[in-house]
C-alpha cells in the first residue's frame, strides 16, 4: 500500500520527505496533541486533516483533539475573531466568563491528554484558556493563531494576552500579525495540499466539461478571479480592469467566481454591485458556487490564461497560492499576503489600480512566451515555499527548537 508520504515524495520529491524524516527522528518517543474547535470545515481543520496522519506516519505520536461548547461560546469566539482583526466589538463580561467555564470544562475532558503530551498546539482563540486549567502540564504550548491579528481590538486582546503571555511560543502567518508576547513568535505562512480536491491534478473530460457547463469559449482568452463577493477582493476593479483591457483583446472574457451570497448580506451587496457593473457582457461570466466545489474552482483555474487577485486587503490569500500552483501567473493587490506569492515578472504582477491590473493583462497576452515561462516559475515557487509538507517541516523545525533550548546547532543524521 502507497503510504500518504510516498504519495506526497511524488508532488515535492524525496528530498523534502527525507529532511521531514530527519527533523522527526529527533522527536521520536514525544507526543504531540492539536486542539482546535472544529473537525469538518474551515481552513485550519483542511490543514490539520492532512497534517496529523502525515506526522503520525513520521513517527511522532500525534493526536488531533476537539473542544466542544454551546451557541453563546462560539457567539463569544466569534466576537473575539472579529475582534482579533480590528472590529471594534466589545464583547460582554458574561460571554467572556462562560467562555472560560467552556475551557474549563473541555480541560477537565481533555486533561490527562494535554498535561502529559510533550508538544501542545492550540489553535485561534477559541481553545486558548484551556492551558490555565492545566496547571500540572509536563510539555510545550505553542499558541497558533491563523487570523490577522496586525490591529487586533485592544480590549478583545487584552483578555486573551492574559493566557497567550504563559505559552512557551506562539506563531503568526505573517510577520505584520505578530504581537508584542513575552516568548519567542515565529512566522509560518499558511499552505496549501496539492492532493486536495482544490489542487489535484485534472483530466482534459473534467476540463472541457466545466468549460462547457459555464460556456467559456476554448479559444478565446481567459482572465478569472476566483473570491469571495468583498469589496476587499475588489471585483468591480477587476471587471474595470476586463474592460480597459478588452480594447485591445475584444474577445477577452472574464469569469468571476464566489460561493452563494444568502447567508452573508453585505455579500449580497457586492453581488449586485458586480452585476450592475458587469451590465449584459456575455463575456462576463458571473458565478456563484456551492462551498464544496472545489474541483470546479479547481477547474476554472485551470482554464484561465491569467488569474488576478485585485485585493485592496488581503490576510494570505489562498487563491493566489491555488493558482500559482496551476501555473498560471497572478496579477494580485500589492497588500497583505499577496505581496509574499507575486514577484513582479518571475510569478506574476503587484498592482494598486484597475488601469494596472489592465496593462499587466496586455503585456502577457502580447507575451505569450513570457506568460507561459512565468507560469512554470510560478508552480515551482509554490512547490518550494507553499506546500504543506514545508508547513509541517516547519512545525518540527519549531518543535526541535523548542525542545533544545537555546543550543547553537542541532545535528540531523
Ligand atoms: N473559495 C471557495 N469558494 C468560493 C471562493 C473562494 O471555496 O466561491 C476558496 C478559495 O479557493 C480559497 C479560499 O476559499 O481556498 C479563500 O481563501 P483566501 O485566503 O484567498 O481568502 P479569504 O476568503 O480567506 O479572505
């Protein structure tokens, strides 16, 4: 049988599997414990699905546990995640006392696992107390915290400094994010699984049938941006930027893709906005997507020539990662995460303006040979920086370090 790292040598090759092996040799006989608040939905549990069996097959005894709670918990949580980055909520004193009787409960569930584990990562805010109820634990915790935490709402962040300051190390996934803790911080940058559903390879039937379900001409140039309906994606800039450039290629087309806008009203705005401005364009394709169409998202990155990733704001952005790994260039907001995936010229373009968006799209339709050199340069780029094999060496790398202390130099055999 084909083990899960056999399968991922053939994505990045065996040297990176082999260095991972190295790294776990050293942490062999430890016991690592993930703790997040949900096991279905959400980047971090996508992550952790992979990431847990794959250092399990390494050798290091890996458990993923799952905090529970009620309706005002994950009401007080969510409070705290928009708050983390820079709502202005204040979040009751009653909330925030029941979200401590919730870790404590969950403590009180999980406490011979947590206290005896030698490496603990807790993930976000929502399990984060639950180191306070374990007063007698033996190993490390490291508070992973995935959300922009750069303007964090001072009060929201006061009250989770009270138990993120006792941790042994917390992590941020940019270097803006980082707050001001009494331990060590490390930047780990989010990644992407190149055997999900999201990134696997295709064949030619699931292309052509996507492209004929969405009657995208095989011909005729592609531009796409694939996001969520946010005036912080930016889209009406993207299809200003479709416009200015169909000047000079009138058979461009552009399909704009996001999930279903019923649940999310400000949503519903943007979605409007995108129609009005998209007017009765045939070669506008507007789609809304159900959240598990990830082989058609998939698809139609694969289809595009270029995607953008207009962002005015953007946290990472996954999107541009996804695309990247399609070897497609990416024309992105210089902003946030997008400025660490797109270097001008080698993968792809940074633009603040719907009129550089389009003279960057000119450029690499008049430069085909360019458009297709960048795309290999970009696959390789994220092949090198952006996979989760390197997350999870990273995650190692950090729990060598942690378990060494402050030695100069650390010998993998
Ligand atoms: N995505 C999706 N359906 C959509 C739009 C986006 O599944 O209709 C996915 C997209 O492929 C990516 C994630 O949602 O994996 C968006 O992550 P990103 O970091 O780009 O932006 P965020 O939405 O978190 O701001």
């Amino acid at each position: 049988m084909t083990t899960m790292l056999e399968t991922y040598s053939t994505v990045t090759g065996a040297d990176v599997i082999r260095h991972l092996q190295q790294l776990a040799e050293l942490l062999k006989g430890k016991t690592v414990v993930h703790v997040n608040s949900t096991r279905v939905g959400g980047g971090v549990a996508e992550i952790l699905d992979k990431l847990v069996p794959l250092t399990r097959e390494l050798g290091i005894d890996t458990r993923w546990e799952v905090i529970t709670g009620d309706s005002d918990f994950y009401q007080c949580t969510k409070g705290m995640h928009n708050a983390i980055q820079g709502n202005r909520i204040t979040i009751p004193d009653a909330l925030l006392n029941h979200f401590l009787e919730v870790n404590e409960q969950n403590a009180n569930q999980l406490r011979a696992v947590l206290e005896e584990a030698d490496f603990v990562f807790i993930h976000d805010p929502q399990p984060v107390a639950l180191l306070k109820y374990c007063t007698n634990r033996k190993g490390k915790w490291i508070w992973r915290c995935h959300i922009d935490a750069s303007h964090p709402h001072r009060r929201t962040w006061r009250f989770l400094d009270r138990f993120v300051r006792d941790y042994e190390a917390s992590i941020f996934s940019l270097p803006q994010f980082v707050q001001m803790l009494p331990h060590s911080s490390y930047i780990i940058p989010p990644s992407i699984d190149p055997l999900s559903d999201k990134n696997v390879d295709l064949t030619q039937d699931e292309l052509d049938a996507v492209q004929a379900r969405f009657s995208i001409d095989r011909d005729a140039p592609m531009i796409a941006q694939i996001s969520r309906f946010d005036r912080f994606k930016d889209p009406v800039g993207v299809i200003e930027a479709y416009k200015l450039a169909k000047k000079y290629i009138p058979t461009l087309q552009l399909v704009l893709a996001g999930g279903s806008a019923t649940d999310d009203p400000e949503g519903e705005v943007v979605l409007d906005e995108v129609r009005n401005a998209a007017g009765d364009d045939p070669n506008i394709k507007v789609l809304q997507l159900p959240p598990d169409a990830h082989r058609t998202i998939n698809a139609l990155q694969r289809l595009a020539d270029i995607v953008l990733q207009k962002s005015t704001k953007e946290g990472f952005g996954l999107t541009v990662t996804e695309a990247l790994w399609k070897g497609k260039p990416v024309i992105g907001g210089d902003t946030g995460g997008i400025r660490l995936q797109v270097i001008n010229f080698h993968t792809g373009f940074l633009v603040n303006t719907p009129e550089g968006a389009a003279l960057r799209i000119r450029y690499l339709f008049n430069q085909k040979q360019k458009m297709l050199e960048m795309g290999v340069k970009s696959k390789e780029f994220i092949r090198e920086n952006f996979l989760l094999t390197r997350q999870l060496r990273e995650y190692l790398t950090l729990m060598v370090s942690l378990q060494h202390g402050a030695v100069d130099r650390i010998e993998l055999s």
